[in-house]
C-alpha cells in the first residue's frame, strides 16, 4: 500500500448545544458572517480555514472539536490508517456537492475526520 499525503488540516468542526447562540458567538469572534447559514449547519471561512458548527443530538457522541484533514483519496487515506490501528467511526459518505466526509478513532479514542472534494 502506498502512503497518500494530506493537504492539512483545513476544516474544524464544533458541536454546539444551541445552533443560533453559537452562530452569534463565531460571528463575534470571528469578525464575519457565515458562508454557510442552515438549520443543520453554520459554515464560517476565514484566512484559509473552515470553522463549521453542527447542531448535537442524540445519535452523536463526539463533544470536542473534530479536525477534518483534507485527502485526495479518502478510501486510501481510511485504509491507511485503519491498518495502522484506528477504528473507523463513520464510513466515507457524500455532504452535498460531491464532498466526502469520514470520521475514525486513533488509538487512544481522539476522533479525527477525512475530507476528499471531488
């Protein structure tokens, strides 16, 4: 298997209790509004990075900030790391306009996420 390279961490993602609240909080803090302004999801882009805030419910179980490192093969990128000892949490799956996104656990339980844009 060859190793495929990441293009760095670009996007955080942020689980909030009350969507509006924190909307209001990132904009302050930020300095910008949203590019991204849903019932289901806040999206903030700024020097680079992507701050994303998503609602929590019951079926979630990550509470701390997940980083989102983009790959060029998400697949090759899950089958790297699971061979190297992470547990996968949630299979690639397309968001919308051909983006893919994957979450696993290393192997201390940090969860971390993949993101291909086709």
């Amino acid at each position: 298997m060859t190793s495929s390279t990441t293009q760095g961490i670009k996007t955080v993602l942020h689980t909030v209790s009350d969507l509006a609240t924190a909307k209001a909080l990132y904009t302050a803090l930020l300095g910008i509004e949203p590019q991204t302004d849903s019932s289901f999801y806040v999206g903030f882009d700024t020097e680079g990075q992507h701050i994303g805030l998503v609602p929590a419910s019951d079926t979630q179980d990550v509470t701390a900030p997940v980083t989102y490192w983009h790959v060029p093969d998400i697949e090759a990128k899950l089958a790297e790391v699971t061979a190297a000892g992470a547990t996968v949490k949630e299979p690639a799956r397309e968001v919308g306009e051909g983006r893919l996104v994957a979450t696993f656990a290393d192997t201390d339980g940090n969860v971390l996420g993949l993101i291909q844009d086709r």
